[in-house]
C-alpha cells in the first residue's frame, strides 16, 4: 500500500521529481523505513495521519459514495450503448468454451476416435465437423447509425464512441 501511495504521488509530482539526484535511493530507504518491522515506520506515520483522516471521515466518506454512484451509471451507461457488441462477444466465448469441452472430451478418449468407455461412440462428439452445441450465426446484426445515435468524434475528426442525440453532457 505505501509503495503504491508512493507511485501515485510520483505521478501526480511530474517527472522532475524522479529526475532530482539521490531521489530513487531516498525511496527506497523511506520504503524500507515504512515496511520493516523493526522500525515501524508505516505505524509511526499513520499515528500522525489518523486524527487528521478520523476529522474528515464524513467527507471522505461522501466523496467514496459520490464515486460510487458515478462510476455505476457509467457502467450502466457503457453497457446500454455497447450491449450488441457485449453480447455478440459473450456468445462468441462460450461458444469457444463449449467447443474447447467437447475437443478435450474426445481427446481424452480411451481410442481417440470418438468412442467412450465401454467402446460406443459419444453423440455429439465428431471431431472437427458438428462440434458443439451453439452455432455461429450467418450474419452478425450491426448498430445502426441514425439521427438518435451519432458517432463522438473529437477535434481532430476521429471517432472514439457513440453519443445518443438525447443525451444531455
């Protein structure tokens, strides 16, 4: 946790930080600091750092609320524009696993010629030709473009996703 605390203050600091002298050995001296146990550094911190978090709990804890609900109508929001291809993605694999099975079922055959225990054949086990129990279909439906679903394009013209014409920003 403290090395990744470390890291994404180092991120939001710039690259000058990481380019000053000595800086990557005084990391690794303040991370050994925090993580051995004989200096307990990381307790020695945190005892400094507790009261001002114990002060700002309720904000804190609105502001992981607040990201809670935002990053939820995202992922609603991103599912209901791309749930064709979602769908279309999620049947491709587990028409793949479904396949995968029956490869390994005959392949793990006593023969490997489609016979079972006991010499009888498996129904529905004809390798290559008819594995499987789902099917690909012919055509795979596209999305439309129409007056209510846009391509987004940025400044420079290329197209990034689709913005739905109600859609307020």
């Amino acid at each position: 946790m403290s090395f990744a605390a470390l890291t994404l203050a180092e991120a939001v600091a710039g690259p000058s930080v990481t380019r000053q002298r000595f800086y990557h050995h005084l990391k690794l001296a303040f991370l050994l600091w925090l993580q051995l146990p004989k200096t307990q550094g990381a307790r020695q911190l945190y005892q400094h750092v507790r009261p001002a978090l114990l002060r700002r709990m309720p904000k804190i804890d609105h502001c992981l609320e607040v990201a809670h609900q935002h990053m939820v109508h995202a992922a609603t929001s991103f599912y209901a524009t791309y749930k064709t291809p979602i769908d279309q993605a999620t049947h491709l694999v587990l028409i793949f696993v479904d396949r995968v099975g029956d490869f390994l079922k005959w392949w793990m055959s006593e023969d490997g010629d489609n016979e079972g225990a006991g010499g009888q054949s498996s129904p529905g086990l004809e390798w290559p030709s008819g594995v499987g129990r789902a099917t690909v279909p012919d055509t795979v439906p596209h999305t439309q473009v129409t007056e209510e679903r846009q391509p987004h394009r940025t400044d420079s013209g290329e197209s990034f996703g689709w913005i739905d014409a109600n859609q307020t920003s």
